[in-house]
C-alpha cells in the first residue's frame, strides 16, 4: 500500500517530520514500511510554458520549438512530441542544455507521464490553468502487515495513527454537512444481510463526464491509481482515503430498482476489465431488474459503467462480508484495489461518511452536479461498539512496565477509543473501524498502549522461574549421536526435499499409492510425499559424480507412508551412500557395514531371499540389532547406476532406537582364570555365506563360550572357500579341563556336519 | 699366585676395552668372569694357601673381579646405546604426510545451527520437541488462531494433501502440541522442517527450517520475552546485540511483533545489508494469544506466555554468507564437505 506524504500531511495539522523519519516511526509504531519514493521528481522546477513557434528539423522527426516559460524566459528546445504546435501551453522543465538532432536543446516539455500526472505520454501535457503540483514522496507500507487493519487501507486511517504517534492534531476529510438530504431517490433491497450488512446509494444528476483535474490525477498516478475519468477517478480518491470502496453505477442503464442478491448458478457478468465471469451461487451480485451489474465488493459490470454520456450516476457506497468477497476474489482470480479493502473487514458505519465526501468532490471535479433526493441506506442491525474493560495491573504485567493511567487514557483517546475511567480498570469502547475484526479483547489493547509508548521503552527483565533441567529429546539426541558417528566415518551429511514424481516412484519399483498426494504441488513431478530416501540418494549420486570419483555422505530424514485414515506415518531413517567409481565395490560394501557397526557394535548382517529390482541381486543384506530388522545394505543395480559403484546403508531408526535401549549396559566381572582357544577351519561352497556357518557353530554353543570370531577366509583351486573361526572358551569360576574344551570343540564339528559342511 | 691373578685382569681389562662386537665382549665375560671362567678357577685355588697368604690372595681376586665386572657393564652399556642409536637413526618417517584412512565428513550447516541453538536453549530449561512435518488443518491454523477465511491458508501458501491434511507452514502447530503435551508451566523449543507453496529462486525455497519458541507461565510479560530473546542472540552470535521490538501481526499472537537486530555489519549506521536502516529483521514473536492458549488446554486467565520463531535457514545463511538459499538441498558435496 502506498500513502502520499503529500496527502498524509493534509490530513495531519503541522506535520513537521520529513517522510523518511516519517515511515520510521510508522514502522516502530504501526506498520512496517518498506521504504520512501520520491514521486513527480520532474515537477522540481517544472513551471507553465507557451509555444511560440515549431519548425521541422531536416531528417528528424523532431521539431525544434521556441518557447516562452513562466520562469525562465524564452527557450530554444528540441520537441517530438504530436501535439507540440504553436500556441500549445504545456508545462517546461529545465534539464539544462543537450545537444539533439544537431541543435542546442535547452530543457525539455514534459509529458503527464514524465511528470507523474498520468500514465499519459501521447505527447507533451495540455495544460489548463496553473500547474499547482510538487514532487511527493510516497511511503510505500508492507501489505501484510496490514492484513489485521482495515482502516490502515486509506490515508485517513494512516493520518490518525500519523497524528496519534506525533501528538498532532488529525483533520477529518468529511464534512456531514455535506451529506444530501431528503427521501432517497435510488430503490435498494438487500436479500442477504449475512453478505451485505449495509448498502447506502446516492443520486447525482447534471453530470458531467471527462477528465479529472490534474491534483486529482497526479494524487492517483502517485499511489499507483490510474486514472479512468472524473466520476471513477472520485470513487478511486475515496476508496484510498476512507478507505470506503465506492462505485459509480450510469443510472440511466440501470433498469429498475437494485437488488443485492446471490448469483444464480452459471449467472454471466461481463465486467469493466472486458472479461466475462461464470459466477456461482457463493457469490453475491448488485443485479437490477435485468440481471447482475457488478460483483459485489469486487468489480462493476461493463454495461452499467460511467461512459462520456453519461449525466446520472447511481454511487454505490456499501459494505460487504469479508470473506464472502475474498473467496469470489479467489476463485475469480480477480483482486481489485476494492476486493482486498473489503477482504480485510471494513467499517459499515462509513457508508454514508463516503457519500458526503462524494458529494462534496462531485462538485469539484464535475461543477454544477445535483445530488437528487438524499441517500438510500438499508442495513440490517449493526453491531453496537463492543467495550472492553481493561484491568491496569494486568496491563503492566502484560507490558512489564508500569505505564501511568492518564497516560495510558490519552493513547487510546488519540487513536479514538472511548475511555470510562473505573479506577483500577477502564472501560474502553473501540471504534468501530477497530471493531469489526481488529480489536476484541482487553490483549488487543496492550499491544494499543505498548506501540504507542513505543516498545523501546521497555527494559528486558528476567522472569522469577525456578531453575529445572528440561526434559532430553531421546530421539533428537540418538539421531545427533548417529550423525556424529557418520560424519566420523567419513560420510558428509546432505538435505534432500520431500517431494518426489510419479516417474521417481516408479523408477525404484515403489507403489504410487503408498503415496501421500500434494494437491496443489509447486510442478508437476513433485506430487507425491517420499516414502524412501532412496529417491534423494540417487540424484546425490548422479549428481556428485559428475565431480568426484569417490564420495561418501548421509541424510537422516523422515518417509511419509499413507494410512488408511488419520495422520500418515512418519518414519526417521538414515540413509548413507557411498560412490566409487572404479573397483569391484566391495570395499564400498564393507564400509558401510562398518558405519552400521559403529553406529552400534551389535549390528549384524543376513542374507535376505526380498528381491528388488534396483539392488544388485547378488549384493544386498538385511541388517539386524538383536532380532530387530533395522536397515539394509545393498549396491545399485548396474541398470540405475550405470557407471561406477554405488553403495547404500538405509537404517530404519524407529526400530533400531528400540533395539538399541534394548541393550543392557551392565559391567560384566573380568574373568579371573585363563581363557583356551580353538580354531575350526570350514571347507564351503563357493556361495556359502559366513553368517551360515557361524550360525551353525553357535548351534552348538555351549555355556562356556565366550565369543566365535571370523578369521579368514581362504579360496582353493577347486572354487570352495575354507572359512575360518576362532571359538574362544572360557568359565568365570575355574579353568576348563582339557576334556571339557575337546567335549566342545567336537560339539561344534558335530554342528557343522550336520549343516552339511566339512572340516578342513 | 696374586701376581697371575693381577696379570689375567691386566689382560681381560684390555680385552674388555677392545672388544669389537656384543658377542666378543660376551665371549670374554663367559672365559673370564664367567661361573666356569679363569677368575673361578683361581677361586678354587684358594683352599691350598696359607691363611695369610688366602687373605692376601683373596682380596686380590676380589678387586680383579671388581674392576672386570665394572668395566664389562661399562661395555655392554656402550654396545647397546649404539645400537639403540643405530636403530633410531634408521627410523625416519616423514610426519608431514597426510595419515591414510578415513578422511571425517561434515554435518550439513542446519544441523550445525540446530544444534548449537538447542543446546543454548537446553542451558535456559528449554525442552526440543518434535511435532509431524504432515500436519492436521486444526494445529496447523485453527488451534493457532487462524480463521478458516484468513487469508494465510491460501491455496497459494500452502501444500494441501489429501486427506484434508497439510504440509506445516510453520513449526508453530508445535505450541499447541507441546502444551498439551508439557503441560503449564512450560518452556520449549521446536526445531524442524516446514513448507510453503512458493516458487524457488535464490532467496525463496519451499523447504526450509525454522525454530519455534515457547514459555508459557504464571505471568510472562513483554519485558521478559525480551530478555530471552537477548539472551538467546547474544549467545547465536557471540557478543552483545541491540534488538528493537515493532508491531507486526501474526494471528498467534497478541500482541505481536516483528523483532529488528541492530544490523553487524554498520553497527547501525546504514549501509546496503539494512538498506540503510542500521536495522536487520529477525524473528516474529509476541504473547501467546489467549486462544492458542485454550487450544493447547491451557486457562490464559491464569497463565500466560511468549512465543517466538525464528528462520534457521536464514540463520544459516547470515552465518556463513551463503548467497543462494538452493545450495542448502541441493546435495551438492562440493558444497556441504565446507561445513
Ligand atoms: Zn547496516
């Protein structure tokens, strides 16, 4: 939103601060502005010039024109403007001298657009009467911070806030004096007050049509209205004051008396921008006898519009429900300078304040108009000024400073509160353009006081609580744990986004209807919710190796598995990938097994019957805390990884917490007599896993044994592998006898045989 | 007898001296000093003397054995510092060489922040709590205080699902959870991903991070949420800040505001970081509305709070001068292995 410094001081009596320490102080006290603009930078010097002759220059299509100035005297420049011709007043900017078209240019005629008027630049400004206008500076303010404030939509609003900070007096624009009197003259029924709380209408006659003054027209262009004509440019004038959104209707293609009504399903409105919309029974329509002639706070109709004929005008001043207006707006896709004043909840008792002030420019801008008859005003029952009592104490408890009563009495007096004063408390009566969403609760009224005596004034204080450790995160703090190891080992830790595409799932064989669905996804191959970081993985992959020959790295983020109902489930995993791009992978492969073994030392690794197409078949293993399946390792099938060696660790973390706490930490006494080892040497197939036959030694495990290590493994000529284990023996109360470590050395060859293994 | 023993030691004395290696000089000590040497031999001698004679004899083969042992010890102690001298002059390694093996990863510049920022808030008795990055409509808006019509649940902000759920657009939903969870009195924080429908260009993501801040008791005033907010930046940027408080809405709150740090790099002066307004914007926060406070199961006429949120990504970004919030997921190693 855009306010004129210009404007802002008309409406504040002896504003003396410049509008840079202006928008400071809006934006500690009231609203957020995002910076200052000087508006009109030409007018600086600009001043009336006549056209004493033009005269063509040879191969240009400049002319080059004398001109009388009002005050510099006579001037030689060079015109290329259509309409520059002998006798033309226009306006003179002196720019200094320039050399164009082969002649000494001493300043320039401006256009309206050059001078900020207009967006006007046909030609040169056809200037009536005197140029009365100065440079502006515009405060453009943060609409979003204006989201809760529907009186901050319009200069007089801003003024107040302006005249409330400052202590300076505020100057209302509207004189009800002004308002027309007498039985109204315009019919008007209102079939939904729920939608139309009020609708006020006024009758002006001996209009005429055409183009506004130019204060009128550079005040608009300066805060990025444009102007249409003198009657729109009047409804465009009060709506960026009031900020009352008005609209002129030509009464004479208005056909009977107005109804505000919903719309009919399927209902057409060909509107003033040329475009048609289909409307539906949500929104709510200003219609005559004939059908719809405006959607209702959002836009007229063409075919009722202000045109150089017309003489009568139907101005509408009336106030709509704003979220009614915001989803026709929405679902129009059509916001309009009146769309998004009504969306913020304006002030229906402003209606008729915004006729006087139309009455009153009408006759400017169109002298000799007659208001017929006075306003037509139908409402339903308006909402009476709710009061709030407002409690001191609680209020400096809230502020933490003690503010006092006259004090706290005087700031919401200036921003036009009523104030009972009931001793320790007060009873405050909001006014109604703070009522209708903004102000309704005694909260709302300490942050009143607390920006008006400014937030600075407060001194941090720390609060009296008593000092307890917090409760640990458990899962926050495994999952920092398990980072640390991982970057430990070498892995570098990435972010990937949570959006994937059909063709993703698809590539890694994962049913699309596991999926959550984005309705509205920011493309289109981001429409589903990940269900694997496997996704992620990949891309890391394809793209890092584009610069690296080997790399390691891991994320830990959530998948999202559809539920039948309710939330769907987010599950913490951990993946890390490893890329290598010469060598067979195994080396990749152990790592990460390493990785899962440091991350905890129990982990073990099964050989898992589960195909899936994007794994190496030969080259993927399940990973087991205890007997809890925690997680996967596995290589890229060479078909999704084409090049070089791509190794995966993917750890379901919910599971492996578990398993984790599962583990008792518990000092085990240190063994006070000698331990005796064995080692069995086992002759396997070629494709025997060494899990297998350690499962098969610990068959035979009896009490005394304290641990089976693999050794080595060891290829023979004929293709079999000769596996080797260390058995470890030992008792906590006594040494074994030479009899008790044979009786179990021979258990366990017992065990191997009998899992169809040989001794070697 | 005594002038063969003084002889012998004479002899081994220069034999000893001159010994040329560890074996020669144990040779010698074996022949000489040895249990079957020649000093023993001459031991076994003594019986056949007088005593005079013995006593004399006696002290001589002493002091021989003496003087030999001494000179022996002396030798061997030469021989091995040599050869500990010879070993160590052999060892050389060249220490400036990189150490082969694992070269350690890096954690990504969020979870650096994160971190830090956790444990600074873990020190003032702030609990971290998670909340789902899928959200229900009521915490996400309803439970903060925003209408249905508030134009915040836009379709163009938000990531709708099916289902009627969402994708947080804020870890706000968290308050609501977290007092329902904790219980008043409370202080927590929620650090975690959230989304907004926007397009993605160097300074908008629609993934990114934020932190979300709570404390909820008997009274909590504005005075307070200022000192924590102090507290908590001086300690993310290691010196002293200025902040200033300005209004901003966020329906959550009541009332609301935009917090501004003094900007670093003018020290308030001006200059293009602010855009010359000596002041850089940082976090939204304010008292906890009365209705957030209902939903979370909380009576605000009897407690209060402060809430507060604060950009991680934006954080990490001021931190370490990243010019293009894409980086941040992008995967790029080249990238992430600077952290
Ligand atoms: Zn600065």
């Amino acid at each position: 939103m855009k306010f004129s410094y210009q404007w802002l001081s008309e409406l504040v009596e002896d504003l003396d601060i410049d509008a840079q320490e202006l928008a400071r102080r809006i934006t500690l006290h009231t609203a957020e502005s995002e910076g200052v603009e000087v508006h009109g930078t030409l007018l600086k010097g600009a001043c009336p010039a006549t056209v004493l002759s033009v005269e063509p220059i040879a191969n240009s299509h400049n002319g080059k024109a004398e001109v009388e100035t009002e005050a510099y005297g006579r001037k030689t420049l060079v015109c290329g403007a259509p309409n520059c011709r002998e006798g033309l007043r226009t306006v003179y900017v002196p720019l200094g001298v320039k050399r164009v078209s082969g002649i000494d240019s001493d300043g320039m005629l401006a256009s309206a657009a050059e001078l900020g008027i207009s967006g006007d630049d046909e030609g040169v400004l056809e200037l009536e009467g005197e140029l009365n206008l100065e440079a502006d500076t515009i405060i453009e303010i943060d609409n979003k911070s204006l989201t809760h404030r529907p009186d901050l939509w319009g200069h007089y609003g801003m003024a107040r806030e302006v005249a409330a900070v400052l202590g300076k007096p505020l100057v209302d624009p509207v004189s009800l004096e002004m308002l027309p009197q007498g039985p109204g003259a315009v019919g008007v029924e209102i079939r939904e007050y729920g939608l139309c709380p009020r609708y006020t209408a006024q009758l002006f006659e001996g209009v005429k049509v055409g183009p506004s003054p130019l204060w009128l027209q550079y005040r608009l262009e300066s805060i990025g209205l444009r102007t249409i004509n003198n009657i729109v440019d009047v409804t465009n004038w009060i709506l960026a004051e009031l900020p009352q959104p008005t609209h002129a209707f030509d009464a004479d293609k208005i056909r009977g008396r107005i109804l505000v009504r919903r719309a009919e399903e399927g209902e057409k409105l060909l509107a003033l921008n040329g475009e048609e919309y289909v409307l539906t029974a949500e929104d709510l329509v200003i219609a005559d006898e004939g059908g719809a002639i405006a959607i209702a706070g959002v836009i007229g109709g063409k075919d009722s519009a202000i045109g150089p004929e017309t003489t009568r005008v139907v101005f509408e001043s009336a106030n709509f429900h704003a979220s009614a207006v915001r989803k026709t707006s929405a679902r129009l896709k059509l916001r309009t300078d009146a769309s998004m004043r009504f969306e913020k909840a304006q002030d229906p008792h402003n209606t008729l304040r915004a006729i006087a002030r139309a009455a009153e420019l009408f006759e400017l801008v169109s002298p000799g108009v007659v208001a017929v008859g006075g306003p037509t005003d139908v409402h339903g029952e308006l909402a009476a000024a709710p009061v709030i009592p407002l409690d001191l104490g609680w209020l400096k408890r809230k502020l933490g400073r003690e503010i006092e009563k006259q004090e706290v009495i005087g700031i919401l007096e200036r921003l036009a509160f009523g104030v009972a004063d009931e001793g320790e408390a007060l009873a405050v009566t909001v006014p109604s353009w703070r009522a209708t969403k903004d102000i309704s609760i005694p909260d709302d009224l300490v942050e009143e006081v607390g920006r008006m005596v400014g937030y600075e004034t407060i001194p941090p204080v720390a609060p009296a609580m008593p000092v307890t450790p917090p409760p640990v995160n458990l899962e926050r703090r495994f999952y920092n744990e398990l980072r640390g190891v991982a970057s430990q080992q070498g892995f570098t830790e990435v972010y990937n986004y949570s959006f994937v595409s059909e063709a993703q799932a698809a590539r890694l064989g994962v049913p699309v209807e596991g999926h959550v669905r984005v309705l509205n996804p920011i493309a289109s191959d981001q429409g589903l919710l990940r269900t694997t970081l496997l996704h992620g993985v990949l891309k890391n992959f394809e793209e890092n190796r584009k610069h690296f020959d080997e790399f390691r790295f891991f994320e830990i983020g959530k998948e999202i598995h559809k539920q039948p109902e309710g939330l769907p489930r987010e599950l913490g995993h951990l993946v890390a990938g490893l890329y290598a791009h010469g060598g067979d992978g195994v080396a990749g492969l152990r790592e990460l097994q390493r990785l899962a073994r440091a991350m905890a030392p129990g982990m073990r690794f099964e050989p898992t019957a589960e195909v899936r197409a994007y794994e190496h078949p030969l080259r993927s293993v399940n990973v087991y805390l205890g007997e809890a399946l925690v997680g996967r390792i596995f290589e890229f099938h060479p078909r999704w990884m084409e090049e070089g060696r791509a190794a995966v660790l993917d750890l379901n973390l919910g599971p492996l917490a578990c398993a984790m706490a599962g583990i008792a930490k518990q000092y085990q006494p240190v063994r006070r007599y000698p331990a005796s080892e064995f080692d069995l040497s086992v002759l396997a197939g070629e494709r025997t896993f060494a899990g297998t036959v350690e499962k098969a030694l610990g068959s035979a495990r009896g009490e005394a044994v304290e641990r089976i290590e693999f050794l080595t493994e060891y290829e023979l000529p004929d293709g079999r592998r000769s596996l080797s284990f260390r058995v470890t023996v030992a008792r906590q109360d006594r040494t074994l006898t030479q009899e008790e470590i044979s009786a179990q050395r021979e258990a366990m060859i017992g065990a191997i045989r009998e899992a169809g293994f040989e001794l070697r | 007898m005594i002038g063969r023993i003084e002889e012998l030691a004479g002899q081994t004395l220069g034999r000893v001296r001159e010994a040329g290696t560890p074996e020669e000089l144990e040779a010698v000590r074996v022949e000489v000093l040895g249990r079957k040497g020649s000093l023993a031999e001459f031991g076994k001698l003594m019986g056949k003397l007088s005593p005079e004679e013995r006593v004399a004899a006696g002290k001589a083969l002493n002091s021989a054995k003496t003087s030999l042992e001494a000179a022996y010890e002396l030798k061997k102690t030469a021989f091995e510092s040599a050869a500990l001298e010879a070993r160590l002059a052999r060892e050389w390694v060249d220490l400036t060489m990189p150490p082969p093996g694992i070269v350690p990863g890096s954690l990504h510049p969020l979870t650096r922040i994160q971190n830090e920022i956790e444990s600074l808030f873990f020190s003032m008795g702030f609990a971290a709590l998670d909340g789902p990055e899928v959200e229900t409509e009521f915490h996400n808006f309803d439970a903060l205080n925003i209408p249905p019509d508030h134009p915040a649940r836009d379709m163009q902000d938000t990531f709708w699902l099916e289902g009627g759920h969402l994708l947080r657009t804020h870890t706000s939903p968290v308050q609501v959870r977290g007092m329902q969870r904790l219980g008043p009195p409370l202080r927590m924080i929620a650090p975690g991903r959230v989304f907004r429908n926007e397009e993605v260009d160097p300074s908008h993501e629609h993934t990114f991070y934020q932190l979300e801040g709570m404390m909820v008791d008997r009274e909590v005033s504005i005075a307070h949420l200022l000192y924590f907010m102090k507290t908590l930046l001086g300690g993310i940027f290691g010196r002293e800040v200025t902040v200033r408080l300005r209004p901003g809405f966020f329906p959550f709150v009541e009332p609301g505001f935009e917090l501004d740090i003094q900007c670093m790099v003018c020290g308030g002066e001006g200059c293009p970081v602010c855009k010359h307004s000596g002041w850089v914007e940082l976090l939204p926060c304010g008292l906890v509305h009365p209705n957030v406070l209902r939903a979370g199961g909380i009576n605000p006429d009897e407690y209060g709070g402060f809430a507060f949120g604060l950009g991680l990504t934006r954080l990490v970004m001021m931190r370490y001068l990243i010019d293009d919030i894409r980086w941040l997921q992008s995967g790029d190693l080249r990238f992430l292995k600077q952290f």
